[in-house]
C-alpha cells in the first residue's frame, strides 16, 4: 500500500463531489500533492499534461483502456525551460489496452517540469490516466 502523505496521485480526472478529488488535466485545475486517483476520464484523445507545482520524482504512470487502442501512445518530458527540451521518454506500440511504465531512473524535477502523455485514440475507447510521483 502506498503512503498517500508521502506521495503525489495525479490523474487526468473528471470531479465528482467529492472533495478529496481534483479536477486535472487540460484545461483543468493544478493537482496539488493531497490529490486522490479517479479513473473515469472518457473516451476522446490522451493529451494530458501534469500540472505539479513543486519539486518531484515521477514513480509510475499507469493508463487503462476499456477496448484496445490502435493507436501508438507517447510519455514525453516536457522541461519548464521550454518546447526545444521535450524529451520522448517511452513509446507504446498500438495494440494495448493497459500500460504500466515506471521511469527507470530516479530523475528529479523541478516545479514546472512535467509529464506529457500522448494517443489519438480514434477508436474513442474509454481510457483512463493516473501519473504518480513523489514529493521531493
């Protein structure tokens, strides 16, 4: 079990009422580090960024489709310092439906260096996205 006081869950997530969850992802509201998983996210295109506003470690990024995707799926860093820095950090091929990466590093980033996750998912299966990450 994971120490939720010790760690940040940020998801690409829709707010329900509930007032532990944040609403996240495009056009969405910071996650902060209290924030808490949902996995009800839709069925349209990834392009999800985090949004931390303080120094962390990413852990685990874990995305679950409900019908394969025929689409490739990218995991870029993209640096506070601008577009010319946006690393590819994995790439899945098309043909899955759940994704479990962990960075094989133990990389620190600064506030403003983030995740991004991409998928065209044309097919229009209902994904879900959880980025998790450590204070630092």
């Amino acid at each position: 079990m994971v120490n939720k006081s010790s760690e940040q869950v940020l998801n690409d997530c829709h707010d329900d009422g509930n007032d532990a969850l944040r609403t996240i992802g495009a056009g969405g509201t910071p996650a902060s580090p209290e924030s808490a998983r949902d996995t009800d996210t839709g069925s349209g295109a990834i392009d999800f960024t985090t949004a931390i506003a303080t120094k962390w470690r990413p852990s685990q990024v874990n995305i679950h489709a409900t019908a394969t995707v025929n689409d490739p799926l990218t995991v870029k860093f993209k640096s506070k310092t601008g577009a010319g820095y946006e690393t590819l950090l994995y790439s899945f091929p098309a043909g899955w439906t759940d994704l479990v990466w962990s960075p094989d590093n133990n990389r620190l980033y600064d506030s403003g260096d983030e995740l991004h996750i991409e998928c065209a998912n044309v097919g229009g299966a209902t994904i879900s996205t959880d980025v998790l990450g450590e204070e630092a």
